[in-house]
C-alpha cells in the first residue's frame, strides 16, 4: 500500500512539474511582453514628429491621376477601332457602295480621326481620302494578310508628331479588296487638367508621343516663362523616361499582393526640390478593363505620366513628448497591472500548488497558508480543513468557526491541550474575476484616451490645396468620360440607323441590331420602333418603351423616372420611314462602371434636378443627395452651363469634421449635352493620407492594441485558469464538507489541474482513513 502510494504521489509530481509550461503563467508573460512591445512602438510611433514635406496623399492623388488619363486614352483608342472595324463589317454586309459614300457616312456619324481614306489593296490606288494626308507609304501591303497585319501602329511624321493609324477591310463579292484607313493623333479625350499640370504619351522606348497642358503662368516676365516652360519640359522628359522603364515590369510584380485596384502597373516618382516645390509624376500604363485580357491599345505598349509641382510643408504635426510620456504612462500603468496579477492571482495559485502537494505527502503538521482573495481563499480554507479531518477530524468540526480539539488534546493551531481553535475571519470577498477586471480596468485607463481624445485631428487640419485641386479635376474627367460614352452609344445607333435603312425584314434588322450588341456591352436593348410606336425588330431584353408611344424626339432621354432601375434610350430616326427610329437603351451597369475610381469617394450621376441617375456605390434611383449641402453646391455648378461651365470643388469644415467635395457638369459637344447632366463626389478628409489624420490613426492604432492585448491575455486567463478555478472551489468546498463520493477530475495539465489532482488524492486517503475507523461521515451516511 505504502508503495503504490509513494508510486501514486511521484506520478502526481511529475505531472505538476510538466504542468509549469502551461497554466496561469503564460498569459501574464504575454501581456507583460505585448505592453512593453506597445510601449517601444509608441515612443518610436508618436515619438517620431510627421514631417512630410509631401502628404502620402499627395502622392496617391497624382498616382489615380495618372490611371484616370492611362484609362481614357484605352478606352478612346479601342472605341476607335471598335466603331472602324464595325462601321466596315456592316458596309460589307450590304450591297457595293462607293469610297467616297464610305468616307462621307463613317465621317457624318463619328467626328474621332484627323484624317481617313480608301485603298485598293492590289493596286495601291488612292480611292478617296478626307481630312488630313494619310501617311500611306508607311502602309505594307503585302503584310495585310499576315496574322496582325491590320493591327493598329503608330507612325513618326516628319514634323515630330506621331499618328495612329487604325485598318479596316471593305471586300464585296466581285469588287477589289479595299482598305480602310484612319489616322489620328494620340491626344487624351476630354482629361482636365487645371492650370499648372502637364500629361504626356511615352511610348516603350521613354520617348514623348504628345503632350497637354504645358503651363504658363500668368503675370510673369516673358524670359521668366520661357525658362518655365523648358524646365518643365526638361523634367517631363526625365520622368518619361523613368516611367518607360517602370511600365515595362509586371504587374502583378510592380504591386503589392493582393493590393488590387488599377490592373496595370502605376505609381509616384519625384524630382529635385526647386525654389520650395517639387515637382511629383505620376504614371500608368494602359492595360485592359478585366485582368488577364489584353486589347490593341494595350498592344502599343504605351503608358501616361503627368506632372505637376507641389508647394513642400516644412510644418511639424506631433511632438516627440507626446510619444514619450505615453510610452512612460504605458510602462507605470501596465506595471501595476501585472503587479496586481502576479500579486494577487498567480503567487496565491502557485503556493496553494505547493501546499496541496504537501499535503498529499502526508506532511500535515503546519496549517495551510490561506490566500487574501478569491477563490485562491476558498480552496485554501477547504485543504486547510482537509489537513484537520487527515489528523482525525470531523467535517462538522472543521466548519468554519467551530471549536476543535485534537485527538492527543493539542489545539490543531498550537493553541495548547484542549485548546479551541479561534474563529477565522472571513476572507474579503473579492472574486479572481473581479481581480482581472481591476487589471484590464487599469490598461483600459490608457487605452480608452488614446482611441477617443488624445491627439485628435479638428476642424484646423491642413488639407493641401493640390488635393482638392485633383478632386475637382478627376471628377470633371470623369463627367467627359459618362458624357463621351453617351455620345459614342448614340453615334452607334445613328450608324446602324444609316446602315440598316430601307431594309424592312424583321431578321436582316435583328442581326444587325445583334451584331451591334456583341460588339458594344453598352446596351442593355436595342429596338427598331414604327412611326406609331411598335417594336418591329429587337435584340436583348425586352423594350421599356411604352407600348403605342412614338420614338421620342430628343437625341437622349430617361424613359420613366418612377422606375427601380434609370433606364436611358438614345433615338436615331431612319431615314424615308416614317417616323420609324432605332432605339438603343443603355445598361445603367455600364454608366456605374465609368464612376468606379479609387481615390475619388462616393460619385454620382445627377441630372439636371439633381437626383441620382447612377453611383460607384449603391444606391436608390432617381433620390435626392444625401445632404441640402451638396444639392446647393452642385446647383451653383449647374448655373455656369450656359457660361462657361467649369467644375467647382469646395472645402466643407463642420462638426471637427472635413469634407471635400467637388462637381462637374456635361461641358463640351454631342448630344449629351443637352440633358444637363453633372458628376459630382465627395468624402471626408479623415479618409487620406493627411499628417495631422495619421498621427490620429495611430494614436487610435495604439489604444486599440492596449485594449487587444488587454481583452486577450486577460480573456485567455479567464477562459484558461479562472473559470476552472471557480469550479474547483466548489468541488473543494464539497469535499471539506464531507462528500467523499465525488471524483475530482482536472481540467487542464496546469496549476489549477494539480490542485486538482491534490485534492483527488487528498479525497482517496480519507476514503481509505475511514474504511480503516470504520466511521463514515455524516455526509456519506446519508448517500
């Protein structure tokens, strides 16, 4: 027996002794680490002042930028090849028509190239030719019918300039081949540019195609301008050249993983400070609209840099004090934290470990030492009484307060023969989980100011002039773009109007409606109505036209405003049919699509009493803006139409909070136009990468990590520790009061587990103690 217990007791050893790489000491080392770790990043974090002569989002804004012009010149150079090789496909559907009939409708419907013209392949004639000379001799012939041989190619011209010239086969049975050419020049549709910016085409070699914008400021010495403008250019052709270089990487290697965004590969370089600016360029490289694919335009390996100079900020946002005294308060208050833990929770739980195990060796001569609080008091009271009934006492005598005496007369506390044990006070009841509250209440003394007072960014924020510039300039670039995507929908339908008509076959119209729509993913519907209304030919989904109603007579217009959906139509009347037209309605998705830019916040397409017709995010048709602040201020834009009709942007400061906003209305040709359409954005400024919003971000940054650290060690020291122990208070407490039924089963290998253990032990030798008395105690005689 003796030896099966000594067996017994070294296999509870070691045990406990594998226990000490868990338990309760693994949490407060953890947090101890993480606040001194949080501590050191927030000296070096706050302690180091922001002094960024250039904001990050300045940077950024230039970057988007950038992407904005690479993305509309794409977008222009494949819409132009779209219409040519469309425009040709439907001339060779139909029935032999002159050169000059070719150039006379491709030039009546799209108003796009510099100059066009109609070879025979064979011959090389000269068959007609509009606009300016087409550079023909840079054309090989021989190679058409190599693979490629109509892909597009850019040609040098004498003077310097660089044309574009696009290719298109006119072939009807029995007649010569014919080619098709357009040139063009490659300037950026409809890109604002303000007043101080330039924007340039590089090709893959570094070399400058063309360029806009290149400034000249106002009431400056002639010399001085002159000295601007070939500085200027000197830098732009420094960054092209960087930028050739950088266009040339991949992507997906160009970019952070997972960074998304602009498909192509973009981003900032700067120059040489001159004068306390310095000049930022942005550049992008045209890539296609969905990932993986590639387009003609993006087969001319060209990429889009602007330039544009930026005023520095010498001005200081933080102090090193701030980070220094809150590191320092950091370390005091976290000291005292883990201070009260290893104080009053860890230290208690270990010597009661200890004692336990002293107990199960049968070493019962010192009382146990009882901890101050919590359930640590609990069980250390129960193992206290344990030790008495070991010695021969009862679990009634043991009680709290009762009077005992020792089998051989001592009092069990060294009160004497026959002495009575004094009453014991009552422990403070402070529960372990009310300990860990005092601690996490502690860090949350330090966390809570730094996430909600401590250096906030207010009304007095610096916001660079530049970046609400390019939210006025970007949002005006965008409205030329929804505007010229209108334009060129409406110029398709008036060539399928001219191409389809006299033909009167319901299938001979669907299949060029069909063919029209495989081509453009603009429309939603495209239709042929009578002159009463009817619908006589379509393709794709059902017409919203109102049945029996005749074509509308404006170029554009939304065909009910009452819907869920806007839903736009544009008309072309065909020509001797009585009234008859072809309406094509766009798909709200692909006006939605032309808004989805980073940088920008929430946009919106708003007609002219400004309800939301279309969003980058989500939205309801037809409402109203979200705010009367932003109703008045694109109101203010739209009454310049009629002027000059310039895009406005403003600066909103109210509540400690920063709004910039910016609107643009339709400006420039076309029939959209008329509909008096505008664009407007806005988001608040605590959204950029600003100086005085960074140092807020990570003072907030460095309360939330308090509080994480805080939420997980001291979670984790309640989950692992705490909660076990408040039930193996209970079980200890039951088995002091007698139960000696109930088998005691840890939890986890821990201290906790070993008290556990201990006291299993401690229940198995008064089992044993009593079948040797042959006196079952009170509780087990009534089991």
């Amino acid at each position: 027996m003796a030896a099966s217990s000594a067996k017994r007791r070294h296999k509870v050893r070691k045990r406990a002794d594998m226990s000490l790489l868990g338990g309760i000491r693994p949490p407060i080392a953890a947090l101890s680490a993480l606040l001194l770790a949080l501590a050191a990043l927030t000296a070096f974090g706050l302690g180091n002042p922001i002094k960024d002569p250039l904001p990050e989002a300045v940077l950024t804004s230039q970057q988007h930028f950038a992407e904005d012009g690479a993305i509309a010149l794409r977008a222009s150079l494949d819409e132009s090849i779209t219409d040519l090789n469309r425009t040709a496909a439907l001339f060779n559907a139909g029935d032999p028509v002159s050169a000059d009939t070719v150039l006379d409708k491709l030039g009546s419907v799209y108003q796009k190239w510099r100059g066009s013209a109609v070879v025979e392949i064979k011959s090389g004639k000269l068959l007609a030719a509009r606009g300016e000379n087409v550079p023909l001799l840079a054309v090989d012939r021989d190679k058409l019918a190599d693979p490629g041989g109509l892909a597009p190619r850019m040609v040098r011209l004498k003077n310097g300039e660089t044309r574009l010239l696009t290719f298109a086969l006119l072939s009807w049975e029995g007649q010569p081949q014919q080619l098709l050419v357009t040139s063009n020049s490659l300037k950026f549709p409809g890109v604002s540019l303000g007043k101080f910016r330039v924007i340039a085409v590089v090709d893959s070699g570094g070399q400058i195609l063309s360029s806009d914008g290149i400034p000249v400021p106002e009431k400056i010495p002639s010399d001085t301008v002159e000295e601007e403008v070939k500085q200027t250019k000197k830098q732009l052709a420094s960054f092209a050249k960087r930028s050739a270089e950088k266009a040339a990487e991949n992507p997906l290697k160009a970019k952070e993983p997972g960074s998304g965004g602009f498909l192509g590969v973009s981003g900032t370089m700067t120059g040489k400070r001159i004068s306390g600016e310095r000049p930022i360029a942005g550049y992008a490289s045209l890539a296609a609209p969905e990932a993986g694919e590639s387009t003609d335009a993006t087969g001319l390996g060209l990429s889009v840099v602007s330039l544009v100079t930026v005023p520095e900020n010498t001005s200081r946002v933080n102090s090193p004090l701030f980070g220094l005294l809150s590191a320092a308060a950091l370390l005091l208050i976290g000291a005292l934290a883990v201070t009260l833990l290893l104080g009053t929770v860890q230290r208690p739980l270990i010597r009661l470990f200890l004692e336990s195990r002293r107990l199960t060796r049968g070493d019962l001569t010192r009382p146990v030492t009882v901890p101050r609080f919590g359930e640590a008091r609990r069980i250390g009271h129960a193992l206290d009484r344990l030790r008495r009934q070991l010695l021969g006492e009862t679990p009634e005598a043991t009680a709290d307060g009762a009077p005992t005496t020792a089998p051989n007369g001592d009092g069990p506390n060294g009160d004497g023969p026959g002495g009575k044990a004094p009453r014991r006070r009552r422990g403070r009841r402070v529960g372990t989980r009310a300990l860990l509250a005092t601690g996490g209440i502690l860090l949350l003394v330090w966390s809570a100011p730094m996430m909600l007072l401590l250096n906030r960014a207010g009304d007095s924020v610096v916001v660079p002039q530049q970046i609400v510039n390019d939210q006025r300039e970007r949002t005006d670039t965008l409205a030329d773009r929804v505007r010229r995507a209108l334009n060129e929908g409406h110029a398709d339908i008036v060539s399928v109007a001219t191409l389809i008509g006299d033909r009167t076959e319901p299938d001979a119209m669907s299949a060029v409606l069909e063919r029209t729509m495989e081509e453009h993913a603009r429309y939603q519907s495209m239709y042929v109505l009578s002159g009463d209304g009817k619908v006589i030919a379509k393709a794709g989904d059902a017409p919203k036209h109102p049945e029996g109603q005749k074509p509308g007579a404006a170029p554009l217009t939304v065909l009910d405003t009452d819907s869920k959906e806007p839903r736009i139509a544009g008309y072309a009347e065909l020509p001797g049919r009585d009234g008859a037209a072809v309406v094509g309605e766009f798909r709200v998705d692909f006006l939605n699509s032309l808004l989805k830019r980073p940088g920008l916040g929430q946009v919106r397409i708003v007609d002219a009493e400004r309800r939301v017709l279309g969003s980058n995010t989500g939205y309801l048709a037809f409402e109203k803006l979200p705010s009367k602040r932003l109703d008045s201020f694109v109101a203010g834009t739209n009454q310049q139409v009629g002027l000059s009709a310039k895009p406005s942007s403003v600066l909103y400061r109210s509540g400690g909070g920063i709004q910039i906003a910016a609107a643009a209305p339709f400006a420039g040709g076309g029939v959209a136009k008329e509909l008096r359409w505008s664009v407007v954005s806005w988001q608040p400024a605590s959204g950029l990468a600003i100086p005085e919003y960074s140092a807020q971000n990570r003072t907030v940054l460095a309360g939330l990590l308090g509080v994480t650290a805080a939420v997980g060690c001291l979670g984790w020291l309640h989950i692992i520790v705490v909660r076990p122990l408040r039930d193996l208070a209970k079980q200890a407490e039951t088995l002091a009061d007698g139960d000696r039924r109930t088998v005691l089963y840890p939890r986890h290998h821990d201290e906790v587990g070993a008290i556990a253990r201990s006291l299993e032990l401690l229940r198995q030798q008064l089992q044993e103690q009593r079948k040797r008395d042959g006196a079952p105690s009170a509780l087990a005689g009534r089991n």
